[in-house]
C-alpha cells in the first residue's frame, strides 16, 4: 500500500499491513486518512490519519470521536503546510459526528494549539516509590465515572483488540479490579508501567496490587494518567512521589463542553 511505503520511508520500521488494518479498520468505527499527491511519486507525498474511537459518559451516552494519530510528508513536500492543510481538512470531516483528542510531543503541541485545538493538561509521568506508605491509603470505594469524565468503554472486543499490539502483565484483584502494566528496569531497578485502571476501584484493590509488586520485587510505580483516581490516591497516600520526564500533552478539538477526559497510556495509539 502507497500510504504505508510513505509511513516507512518517513519512519523507519513503521510496520506493514496487517499492523495498518489493525490500527485503521478496528472496533471503534470509521477512520479518517487523507493524502496529498504528486505525479511525481508513485506514492502519496503527505498524509494525515484520524484513528476511529469512542467514549461514554457516566450514563453510558456513547460519543463517537477520533484519535489524530500519523502524519508523514516526503522530504521533497516539506514546508508547504501539507501538515495543516491536511489536519485542517481531517478536523472538518471529523467535526461532522465527533470530536478529536491526540497526545502531542513538545514540539508539536504550539502547532495544534495555533490550529484551535484545547489544552486538556500536560504533566510528565508521575515515579513511585513503593516503600514510603503514609499510612493505610483507605477502604472506600473510589469512581472516575462520573457526571463530566468521558472515557473509553474498554469492554469486550475493544480490549481484545488494544491488546493484540499491546505487550503488557495483568493483574486482578480478589474483586475484579484488572490492572494492565509494563515491566520495566531502571539500571537494574524493577519498575512497573501502569498503562491501564479500573474506572470504577476499591482502595483495597491498589493495595492487593501494590502488594502483589513488592512480592514480585518492583521499586517503583510509573503512571500516566488524565483525571484518574488511581493517581489521586497514589500521591494521598504516600510521603514520596515525583514527576520526571518530558511533558505529557493531551490536547482535544471539539470535545463536547462540560466535560474532562479521562486518559491512561492505553487509550494512545502509541504508549509512551
């Protein structure tokens, strides 16, 4: 496929087909890709890509969105506004049934700002150490679903499907509550890269999940997330956190008013 030639040529190791159609024909619905052409190549020279998704409200009102995922242009079209001109264009498509939320680095961040994108929050990833409790973090249960937090619904084939490209451990508290993270190291230094919460968890869930990583000998906790209480009760409860790292940015474009995001690492196309 010319878009995917495009993509590797741009980005080296981009990937093939079948991880195309995974990314673009998936659960959530209808993707948006556009392209810029050139008699001249036998490929497109830009592309943008709004990658399908779907929130719900507390009420379980469905809200079909999109992620703004790859861009490329060819080294030849280079400053000739293919990127905003594209992105210009995918943002009117995509305004028609939904709005669109994107995780952008710092030096691209001013770009979408400049084209009326909002500001969610930036902040870098939040380090914890596991063996500086303040106390018993509690016992009552906690929920991220509530009036103004859209989410996305991870049940089902949704997950099934974010979990093919996803190399990541589960674990699942006496009560059902499923954690998803990463194991990482850090000169030799266990760490866990929480990538995914439950909406709705139990003070005691955290615990059993702590717990359970000192057992397996972790240090430290890594987290990113956007208006979770997973994050909230980490940082109550214990003496030491710190952020480290480069900013985080989540940016959104005709989200509905009124209402917050809910983010993890799980709901970006990439996981940072």
């Amino acid at each position: 496929m010319s878009i995917i030639k495009l993509l590797n040529q741009v980005f080296p190791g981009w990937g093939g087909e079948d991880f195309f159609n995974w990314k673009y024909d998936n659960p959530f619905g209808e993707s948006i890709i556009l392209v810029e052409n050139d008699a001249r190549f036998d490929h497109p020279v830009a592309v943008r890509m709004f990658m399908a998704w779907q929130m719900q409200d507390s009420k379980n009102y469905k809200y079909n969105c999109f992620q703004a995922t790859d861009s490329a242009t060819h080294p030849s079209a280079r400053g000739q506004g293919l990127f905003s001109k594209l992105t210009l264009e995918a943002l009117k498509k995509s305004s028609k049934t939904g709005f669109v939320f994107n995780f952008p680095n710092k030096n691209s961040v001013n770009i979408y700002l400049k084209l009326g994108w909002a500001l969610e929050e930036s902040k870098k990833a939040l380090y914890l150490p596991l063996y500086n409790r303040r106390s018993n973090i509690g016992s009552s249960i906690l929920c991220d679903n509530v009036s103004n937090i859209l989410a996305t619904n991870w049940k089902e084939d949704k997950m099934a499907w974010r979990m093919q490209y996803l190399n990541v451990h589960k674990f699942v508290s006496k009560k059902g509550a499923e954690f998803l993270f990463r194991k990482k190291a850090i000169s030799y230094i266990k760490l866990a890269d929480v990538v995914y919460t439950e909406e709705i968890i139990d003070h005691s869930d955290i615990e059993e999940f702590i717990n359970y990583l000192k057992r397996e000998g972790y240090i430290f906790i890594r987290y990113i997330g956007f208006n979770t209480k997973f994050e909230e009760i980490l940082c109550k409860g214990y003496r030491l956190t710190f952020r480290y790292g480069a900013d985080i940015n989540s940016v959104s474009y005709n989200k509905p008013q009124g209402y917050k995001l809910r983010l993890e690492m799980i709901d970006a196309d990439y996981i940072n």
